[in-house]
C-alpha cells in the first residue's frame, strides 16, 4: 500500500480530498455531491470539519475532472472502487459518509 502523503487521491480518482490528509486522522468524512454535482460541491467544507480529521468527496465518472469518463452501468463497480479507496487512504481511521438523498444508495452498499 502507498503512503498516503505521497499517494494523494486526485481529479481522475474516485475520492478527491478536499485538504491535506493528516498523519493520524480522527475520522475520515467522505461526502457524496448530490445529483449532477461534483466534489467541488464541498470546497467551503474545508473549514467547517475539524482539522484532525481527513475530508474527502466522491468524484463519479461522468462529473466534473471526469466528465469524460464513461457512466457507469453497474453500481456495485462504483461502490466497489469508492470502498477500495477510503481503505487505501483512510483504513486506520473512522469512516463517515454524508451525502444528499439520491446518493444514498451508494453510501449503504
């Protein structure tokens, strides 16, 4: 596994963070834009959630750096990908999801 302050999820990744990872976080909150939004969505956040803890959004294909990227036609694959990542990134720290109704789905799978 990467160390997470060299393997920085970027624009092309599933998770986008949103400010530095720290060493040791608290808690991960990973927050899900709502329909048709991207993780800039959640820019302001930066300064609402405690500096201990690591942000990050999902960035789904087909929005925002990867609005190129083919939608997917298989949820469990996008589940699957945003789950491999937050335990890459965030595996010692407790994880929060937060997101809009429409992603809902997601988060519980």
């Amino acid at each position: 596994m990467e160390n997470r302050k060299t393997a920085q999820a970027g624009p092309g990744s599933v998770l986008l963070h949103l400010r530095p990872v720290p060493e040791f976080p608290e808690a991960t909150l990973i927050l899900f834009p709502g329909a048709g939004a991207g993780p800039g969505y959640f820019r302001d956040w930066r300064t609402l959630v405690p500096g201990e803890w690591a942000l990050a959004a999902v960035n789904l294909p087909g929005r925002a750096a990867r609005l190129r990227e083919p939608l997917p036609d298989n949820l469990h694959v996008v589940v699957t990908e945003i789950t491999a990542a937050a335990i890459q990134f965030h595996a010692a720290a407790r994880v929060i999801c937060s997101g809009t109704v429409l992603e809902r789905s997601l988060r519980w799978r």
